[in-house]
C-alpha cells in the first residue's frame, strides 16, 4: 500500500469531509496491524523499494521480529522472498521457525534458501527460537554461525524421530548443541534454552562459557550436571535442568569450584535413581542460592521425605534460601516413619498402584507462580490420576486421554490446562479453547460425529483408515480450521484415489478448496498397492496434479516423500 499524495491533482477533486488511511494516527494505524496476521502487515505495507516510505518505517517493530509458524505455503514464501530482496532484504532481529506440531519433519522451508541468505540472516539475529526442530536444522545453524557476533538468546527445542535407524545423526547434532555452547561460544550469548529429546551429554575437554547467564537445558545424566558447575559456566545465575537418564559413575565432586552468582536453581528428575548425597554435592557449590526448585519423582532414596534431614541440609549449604518448590514420589511400607518438615510447609498424599503405597510429597502453595512446572506423580512412565488432594493434578496435564463419557464431560473443569487431546469417543460437547490439537483412536466412530463445530482445533490426527471419501467431509464439518492434517486413506486404489481427490477439490467459481480452507499440511502413509509406485517428490506432485485438483491451484505447493510418508504442504 503506497502512500497517497496530492501532488499534481486537481484541487476540486478533494473534499473536506474525505479522508485516507494516512489521515489516522500512528496509534490507530498499528493497533489496526494487531488485527492482521504478519504476512497480511508485510504484505501491506511492507515495501522493499522504497524502505524511507511512512508505512514501511511505522511497521518496523513488526520486521524485527519474525514468526513462521503456522503459515500457509505462498504465505511462507513470500516473507522468504523479502528476505532474499537484492535491495533490501528483510533483516529481523528475531526469529521464531515454529513447528509446533512436528508435521513439517524434515526441515523448515527456511531452510531451503541458499546458504549465503541463512547466514547473512542468521548473522543479523540477537534471538533465535527453534521450536520442534530437526538434527539437520541443528546442523545448518553451526554451519552458519560461524561469524555471528549479536546473537543474545537462543531456543531449540527438538523432536524425537521415530524412524531413525541409527544414533549417528543424533550424536552428531549433540556435538553441534556442545559446539555451540562450549567448544565455540558467541561472546554475546547470555541466555539458553536447549532441550534434545535424549539429554545432552557434556564432557571435560570442553571449554568454559564466561558469558552464560541463563540456562533452561535438558541434559543426559546427573554426570553432565557435575561437569555443567565444575567450572563450565561460572557466571550463571539462573539455572534449569532435567536428567534423563541414570548415572554412568561415580563423579569426585571439588569443594574448590564455586558458583558465587546462582541465585535461582531448578532441578526436574523422574527416572534416574538421583539420592540425597547428590542433591547435596549440588548444593556445595551455589552458597548464594535463593529459590530452589526441586522435582524428584519415582526415588529409591526414602530420605526425601525425612523433612529434619533436607532442612538440615538447606540450612546448611544454602543459608541465604528465600524460596523452596518441592516435590518428591518414592515407595514405602508400613513400618517406615515419616519426618515433617518444620521450615517449609509441606502436604503428604498417600496412596496405592498395583498393590505398592507410596508417597507424594510436596510444598505449598501449589502452584507458586505461573512458572512453577513441578509435575504430579508418574509411575512407570504414565501419570498416577488416583492421587485424591488439593493438588488438581489434572490441572497439570498438556495431553489427556479420555475414554469415557464421563471424563469428556468434566474436561473443563478436570483438566483445565491441557493443550491436547486423544480419544475413541464421538465428541458431542464443545470443547475447550485451549486444546487445539486431536487425536482420534482407531476405535473412534467417525460415522457417528456429532456437528457441534470444533473452531478451537487446529491440528488433527486419526488414527485409522477411512472407510470412504464420505468421512473426510464429517470431520471437516465438525473441525473446519484444521491447519494441520494427518489422515490413513482406504487400502481400496480406486477408493484411496477418490479421497484424495475430495481433500483437494476446489469449487468451480472460486477455485477454493471445498475443506479445510486454512489447511497448511497434509500428510498420510501410503501401504503398497494404494497408488502407483512414487519414488520422490518430484513423482508425488506430478501424481497429485494428475489426479486432483491441485492441478488448478492457483499458489505453489511443496511435496515431501519418505518411508511411505506423503506431506504437501499449501
């Protein structure tokens, strides 16, 4: 959108009671761009050619911060444009690569550019978001970080590939993360946020990081932890870790190694055997610390919930304590004793699983804050529901399974936090704003759908084949804004076909698509003998303009092959 002028027009032409979008206030303007998605406030007023204009430089907290999340393909493509502008190219300070879902699996379309443009942006950033990442992403980003001198935060988060064949990749991308923070650290990165789904592994020979201020990671054993405060970042002062599995060995621990700034220390661990002596060899080398969090759950060690002796220690190592969030699972039997903490206060919930009692300990209040993530019991991997306190455990829980009526009927109030749902029932309630992803069973009757809209759900998953093309318009009906999309078509070819064929038809003015109108991914697995052999991408997308309707698409789309997994992405 250019602005407009008077120049060279005719005086008569303008009247006093006219008005143009440049006539509002600044104000008004950008409380208007809160409306719009990012795509539609570059799209407007974002212009390349000429960056001295009024509503390009009105935008510009807008271009420093960039989001590609959920975003459909020619959307994508057109940021990614600007950036590669040979004029003037997009340069955000910012930048979120969000794939919330974990569909688009094998890189982002970010990282499709050539390597000049990814290093010349990357270079620019002062903080990078990596959300649900891939090990050839971690990979690309070492690559091009070689010169950067500006980057100040950064966030990877990874997902796990379930059809990974070998550990190869992934020891190499541990390497990356390590190279990253220790072997070769940014002189301005202060701030870390790293969780690969296995732990990162840490080793001596690695170099201390002076500059580290604040560390979220998720690390491999309690070992790497030992070696992460031996020296390795001695000016930390905000520190989260979660361990993932049990210890290699027996780790000497040195008094001499001190941590004088941590000040806040928060430590989640569910499965790895951790004991008292460990906590207290931690707590030897962060005399200054003032609120410490503290998750065990599943521990051998009954000393946990001996109150006299943790207080004995805090009081001890960590004199200047302001704040203590605990919570503690271990077994017990009848003769064991339990010691009440007298400092803190602290609640006990006693119950049984499968013929074992055990017991939960925490502190009040639960939660603290909105940042307290201390989690419920787990036993054996899954969340023990039974725990019967003032807790509202289920309050806790991201992904819910439900498979009764019951339960389906109190998810507003049972399970007011969870993001994501999984279920064999008909869904005939509304349900609640904050999930937004489902996952049907194999046992759910599609057939059976209630049409109560589910405008909430954006990212859906079914677990079994479709019957028919007919199923397909029943779940569109009832979740109309699915973005996300992962369907089994029929093993029938002629069947499978004419399901595709109505994912993807358009209507015949608008040459829109007849459902899921905002959808971004699709992807299904293909059984041999469904279509014709496909060997790549390059054979799927001729294959699907060839038989749907995607051959009068009127915006690009990507096609992804693998492992019999087809995704086309819009």
């Amino acid at each position: 959108m250019e602005r407009t002028t008077n120049e060279n027009l005719p005086v008569k032409t303008f009247h006093a009671d006219v008005t143009c979008l440049l006539d509002l206030p600044d104000e008004i303007l950008l409380m208007l761009c809160r409306y719009l998605s990012t795509y539609d406030v570059f799209n407007c007023f974002y212009t390349s050619e000429q960056s001295d204009s009024y509503l390009h430089r009105l935008i510009q907290k807008y271009y420093t911060k960039i989001c590609l999340d959920v975003m459909q393909y020619n959307k994508c493509e057109h940021l990614l444009t600007l950036m590669i502008h040979p004029k003037s190219p997009l340069r955000p300070k910012s930048l979120i690569l969000n794939n919330q879902y974990g569909f688009i699996m094998r890189k982002h379309t970010f990282f499709y550019m050539s390597t000049h443009n990814i290093r010349s942006i990357l270079n620019n950033l002062t903080h990078l978001t990596l959300i649900n990442c891939s090990s050839s992403e971690i990979c690309t980003i070492n690559n091009d970080f070689a010169d950067s001198m500006k980057l100040e935060y950064i966030h990877i988060t990874m997902y796990k590939d379930k059809n990974a064949k070998t550990r190869d990749p992934i020891e190499y991308c541990d390497t990356v993360l390590s190279y990253i923070l220790f072997i070769h650290p940014m002189s301005s990165l202060h701030t870390v946020i790293v969780e690969p789904f296995d732990g990162l592994p840490l080793y001596k020979s690695m170099a201390p990081n002076e500059n580290l201020r604040h560390i979220n990671i998720t690390l491999l054993r309690i070992d790497d932890l030992y070696i992460l405060l031996n020296g390795f970042v001695p000016n930390i002062e905000i520190l989260s870790v979660r361990l993932c599995q049990s210890r290699l060995s027996k780790f000497q621990w040195s008094d001499e190694v001190i941590c004088h700034r941590l000040i806040d220390f928060t430590l989640f661990d569910s499965c790895t055997a951790i004991n008292v002596d460990d906590i207290e060899s931690l707590f030897i080398c962060m005399p200054n610390l003032r609120k410490l969090t503290l998750s065990v759950r599943d521990t051998p060690d009954r000393r946990f919930s001996h109150g006299l002796t943790i207080e004995s220690m805090l009081n001890k190592h960590v004199p200047h304590l302001c704040q203590f969030d605990y919570t503690m699972t271990h077994r017990i039997d009848h003769r064991e004793k339990i010691e009440d903490f007298r400092q803190w206060p602290m609640r006990s919930v006693y119950y049984e699983h499968e013929n074992i009692k055990w017991i939960h300990m925490f502190s009040v209040p639960w939660p603290s804050n909105q940042q307290d993530k201390r989690e419920v019991p787990i036993i054996n991997g899954d969340y023990h529901l039974s725990v019967t306190s003032d807790v509202k455990y289920a309050h806790y829980l991201n992904h819910v399974n439900i498979t009764t009526e019951d339960e389906m009927l109190e998810i507003n109030k049972k399970f007011s936090r969870a993001r994501q749902l999984t279920t064999c029932l008909s869904i005939n309630i509304k349900l609640p704003r904050q999930i937004s992803k489902l996952i049907l069973s194999a046992e759910t009757p599609i057939g059976s759908m209630n049409f109560i809209p589910q405008e909430n759900i954006y990212c859906l998953l079914v677990e079994r084949r479709l019957i028919d093309e007919n199923e397909i318009k029943i779940l569109a009906n009832q979740f109309p804004r699915v973005r996300y999309l992962e369907l089994l078509f029929p093993l029938e070819p002629s069947s499978c076909i004419r399901c595709f064929q109505t994912l993807f038809s358009l209507t015949a003015k608008t040459k829109k698509r007849c459902f899921w109108s905002e959808l971004i991914e699709f992807r299904t697995k293909i059984a041999y003998g469904q279509t014709s052999s496909i060997w790549c991408q390059h054979q799927l997308r001729y294959w699907l303009i060839s038989n749907t309707d995607l051959k009068h698409w009127p915006n690009q789309f990507f096609t992804s092959y693998s492992d019999s997994m087809w995704s086309v992405w819009l």
